[in-house]
C-alpha cells in the first residue's frame, strides 16, 4: 500500500471516529500518528495528515482539537524549514477560515502564522 493510501485510510478511519463524537481520540491519534511522520522526516505526509485531519475536526465544530492541529501544523512547517508558497498559504487560510468567530484558538493560529 503507498504512502498515499495509507494516509488516506487514515483519515477515513478518523472521519468515523469523528462522527461517532470520539474526538479526543481522533485527535490524539492523529497527533501520534504524525509525530511518527515527523520523527521520519517524512514532511509531506505530516503536512497532509495535519491539514486534513485539523479540517476533519474544524468542520466538526471542534476548534480547539481542530485549532491545536493547526498550530502543530505551524511547527512542522518549521522544523521542515518549509518556505510560504502558495499552497501552504491557501492551505493555511483555508484552515483559518473554517474556525468559528470568536474561536480562542484562532488569534493563537494567526499570531502564529505571521510571527
């Protein structure tokens, strides 16, 4: 099975766990599972398994879950010495955008994406 694959089995496997209302153990299990990613180097595959699975959790209503993800996101972004480009950007604002008004997480998030 590719890289590819697997990720996206993964994330279906969170999506369910997402609409059964277990989102302390989406959450958890996508922090480890890219923790992993990152111990690899593996930056790609961190940053795919990130930013869907933060979206997952966003679109759920989870935003501090969802907003954590987004901010681990920020650090893989810079332990892999990623330079902004536009797809990260759109990533990230895409990301921004699907937190609620008033979110606490969400001034941490910018303050973040432009420090």
């Amino acid at each position: 099975m590719s890289k590819e694959a697997k990720i996206q089995k993964t994330l279906a496997r969170q999506q369910q766990k997402i609409e059964e209302g277990q989102f302390y153990e989406a959450h958890q299990q996508l922090r480890v599972l890219t923790a992993r990613y990152v111990k690899s180097q593996d930056w790609n595959a961190a940053i795919d398994l990130l930013s869907n699975g933060a979206g997952l959790l966003l679109d759920a209503g989870q935003g501090a879950s969802g907003g954590d993800l987004c901010i681990y996101l920020l650090e893989v972004y810079g332990k892999a010495e990623i330079k902004p480009d536009g797809g990260s950007r759109d990533r990230l604002l895409g990301l921004l955008r699907k937190m609620k008004r008033g979110e606490p997480m969400k001034r941490r998030f910018v303050g973040e994406m432009i420090g």
